[in-house]
C-alpha cells in the first residue's frame, strides 16, 4: 500500500511540472502575438477548478487515511482513478495548447502592451462604455434581484460579462492615455468580492476576476518585462494567498452565509474579522486543509468517477451523441422537449453512477464532455479545436482593441468569455456565445441609432447658430 501511494505522488508530481510548464507556454505564446487574455485567463481558471487534483501530489497525503474528511470517502473512488481523471485534464490542456499555437516558433513582433491603440472620438467612446456599462449594471441588478422572464438567464448571462468589458476598456482606455487606472482598479475588486460574499469563492467572481487579471497582464501591464524570478515569486505568493483565502472561506462560510442570507445573529464585519483573524496559512501538511481543497475544487473526482463508471458500463459512450446537437441551441424548448437543462445532476448521475442533490448545480465541463464521447482521444481532439476557436477570436479582439473598433471588440470578446467557464458543457458554451453575438449585435445598432442622432442633434444646432461652432 505504501508502494502504491508513493507511485501515486510521483505521478501527480509528473503531471504537476508538465501542467506548470504547459500553462506558462501558453500565456507566453499568446501574450507574444497579440492577445486580449482570453486564453490565458481559460488555463488560469482551468488550473484553479482542476487543480485540486494536485493535493495527492503531497507525499502522505490520501483521502483514504484514518481521519479524512467524510465527504471525500463518499465518493468510493481510489487514488489511481484521481491519477487517471489527472492524466485526461492534462491531455486536454495539452491539446489547447497545441490548438493556440503555443508550439509555432515566436516571431519577433511588437509587445502588445506597446501598442497604444487607435483613438475613436471621444463621444463615440464614452457613448460606447455609457450603453454597456448601463447594460451590465441592469443585468447585475435584475439577477440580485431575482428577476426572471423568458431569456432572462442568457440576457443577464450576457449583460454581468460585459461588466468584465466595461472595466478592461476603461482601464485600457486611461492606460492609453496616461491617465490614472484607480477608479478601474477598484471596480475591478469590488465585484468578485460581491460575487464571494454572496455566492462562494468559486463563483462567478472568480471567473470575473481571473478574466480581467489576464486582460491586464495582456495589455496593460509589464509582468513579462519582469525578470523570470520575479514572475515566479509572485505567482507562488499569489497562488499561496489565494490558497489561504480558500480554505479560510470554506471553513467561515456557513457563519458568513448566515448573516447574509438568513439575519443571524451579529454583523457581517464582526464575522469578516474572525474569519480572518483564525484562518491559517496554508500548508501543504496540513492534510485537513488538503481535504478542504479537494472538497470543493474536486472536478478530479467526478472525472475518475466517470471514467471508472465508462469501464463498468461502456454502453454509456455517447460516441458525439453531446455534440451533433450543438447546432440545435436556438431550437426553442416548446418544440424541443428534451433539449439538456443547464444545471441539475442527472446528467453527472448518469455518467458518475453518483446520486446528487437536485437542488445544487453540478457543472461537468468540458474535459467530462469531451471523455465521455471519444474517450482520451476526444478530450485531446476536442480540446484542440477548442484552443484554435479561442485563439481565433482572442486575436481578432486584439485587432479590434488596437484599431479602436470597440464595439467589434466588445461583441468578440463577450462571446470569448462565455467559453472561460471550465463547468460549462460544449452545449451550454455554445448557447451563451449565440445569445451573446444577437444581443452585442443589437445594442451595436442601438449605439449607431443613437450616435447618428447626437450627431444630427449637433448638426442642427451648429447651422442655428455658426457662432457656437466656432467657439467649440
């Protein structure tokens, strides 16, 4: 048994180094040709939801050992199913690397970041970050409150990704013209904070925030200019926080859910301080904090499950029955009854022989989809037309930011996020980036409307009196 799981640690070490240097390519090779962040910011979250795969890489460490946490052990799955689950994310993570080119020889080009970009007029600019932003702060507020009505889910879906828009084209904006990022900073951190708080570390601020991080790193900042040591530095720092925060979160979060959601007892910033005040810093020995990342981040184990399953019952490959349909998305449910739900747990029970609560959302993602039609082959083929569709439009936003098309900009780069999501089914993807392309299409027109207006509006004016013109 000891030999066993010592072959277990140095596997996952294995695939660990290999996961690193992969990730590290990648952002390296799309940053250097011109990128807007979005595959960076895919690897990145990628590597967050996966990677608590990565806990069995600590020598000692087994779900399986007297003490472990309940929850783990209900899952009866073994490490070497963990090990496999690894394998088939790093296998996809290998095929997206090859689908953005991460292997093609680097030209030497101009550095993203010194590229200030074209400059619009100035109306159309603000008119432009105006309709967006007041877009997104509707869908942010119907989804607080709960409003529902037919397509609310993807008009909202779309509206809070465009809040990821209005802050990088602002803080770009004010990059671009020596201005000063702050007002943007702090935006920036105030909605995965919001997301946190209400929702789970998890959530979709974390999304958020992971897609501005690589918008900035990718044409605001100068983190590659940086001497190698001291990228690696602080990405184990904020790799170590993040950590830190997580098992913190975990352990405070029912206390901090209490006083949020149900009124109890005490104030949300008494909790916040205890909370902070008893979280320990993360280490890997401590095997209860282990657990707690494998708890939470622990895709792996749906993954070895359904692949110990697809063994037992091989009638359960769907051989690309998941993804002929993918067409079908804007074939309403009225004359598609068994068109996939988005969210649920019928479909992870099937393919995990688990039984899930009804009432939580299991996301499968990609890596699941992919497997459960083709096996290993899928899930690298797949992922490599994943990567190469990516890459596409992360570069064709680039050429829109840097040509000062920002509303081009804008609609490619909402229909990118919409694929960041690692929980989210090819399906689902392919959903939310249609709804995104009509919607951004019609608020495009609605802006034309409008500017074409202002600009008669002026016109008028100017021909009513010659002499304001001339004092503008």
């Amino acid at each position: 048994m000891t030999n066993d799981l010592a072959d277990v640690h140095l596997a996952m070490q294995v695939m660990f180094v290999f996961w690193v240097l992969l990730v590290l390519r990648i952002i390296r090779a799309t940053f250097a040709r011109g990128s807007v962040g979005l595959p960076a910011a895919l690897v990145l979250t990628m590597s967050f939801l996966y990677g608590g795969c990565f806990v069995y890489a600590v020598p000692g460490y087994t779900h399986l050992r007297p003490g472990g946490h309940w929850y783990l052990g209900k899952y009866d799955i073994t490490e070497w199913l963990i090990v496999k689950a690894t394998f088939a994310s790093l296998l996809g993570l290998l095929g997206f690397a090859i689908g953005v080119g991460a292997f093609r020889k680097l030209a030497s080009a101009q550095s993203a970041r010194q590229i200030r970009g074209a400059r619009m007029p100035r109306d159309y600019e603000l008119a432009v970050l105006t309709v967006l932003g007041t877009f997104a702060l509707v869908s942010y507020a119907g989804n607080y409150l709960r409003i529902s009505f037919p397509m609310s889910a993807a008009l909202f879906e779309a509206g809070r990704n465009l809040g990821v828009v209005v802050i990088g084209l602002g803080a770009w904006m004010a990059f671009r013209d020596g201005r000063s990022r702050r007002l943007w900073v702090v935006l920036a951190a105030m909605v995965p904070a919001y997301y946190v708080l209400l929702f789970g570390f998890a959530s979709y601020g974390f999304l958020f925030g992971i897609t501005l991080l690589s918008f900035w790193m990718a044409q605001i900042s100068d983190w590659s200019r940086k001497p190698l040591l001291v990228r690696a530095a602080w990405s184990v720092g904020i790799i170590w926080l993040l950590l830190t925060g997580f098992v913190g979160w975990f352990s405070f979060r029912d206390e901090i859910r209490l006083v949020i959601w149900q009124n109890g007892s005490g104030n949300l910033l008494d909790v916040l301080v205890m909370a902070v005040s008893q979280t320990e810093l993360f280490s890997l020995w401590n095997f209860q904090a282990l657990d707690l990342v494998n708890i939470r981040l622990n895709l792996g184990l749906f993954i070895g499950r359904m692949i110990e399953q697809h063994a037992l019952f091989p009638e359960l490959q769907q051989w690309g029955a998941t993804l002929v349909i993918l067409p079908l998305v804007l074939v309403p449910r009225v004359l598609w009854p068994g068109k996939p739900a988005r969210g649920g747990s019928d479909f992870m029970s099937e393919h995990t022989g688990l039984i899930l609560s009804d009432s939580a959302t299991f996301g499968s993602g990609t890596v699941f989809e992919f497997y459960i039609n083709f096996g290993y082959v899928g899930v690298f083929v797949g992922f490599i037309a994943f990567g190469m569709i990516l890459a596409w439009l992360d570069r064709t936003a680039f050429r829109h930011l840097r040509e000062g098309r920002l509303m081009s900009f804008a609609k490619v780069y909402v229909i990118g996020i919409v694929a960041l999501d690692p929980l989210l089914r090819p399906f689902f993807i392919v959903n939310g980036a249609v709804f995104a392309w009509i919607i951004m299409g019609m608020l495009d027109f609605a802006l034309m409307r409008w500017l074409r207006g202002l600009r008669q509006r002026r016109a008028r004016e100017d021909r009513a009196d010659p002499l304001r013109k001339q004092v503008q």
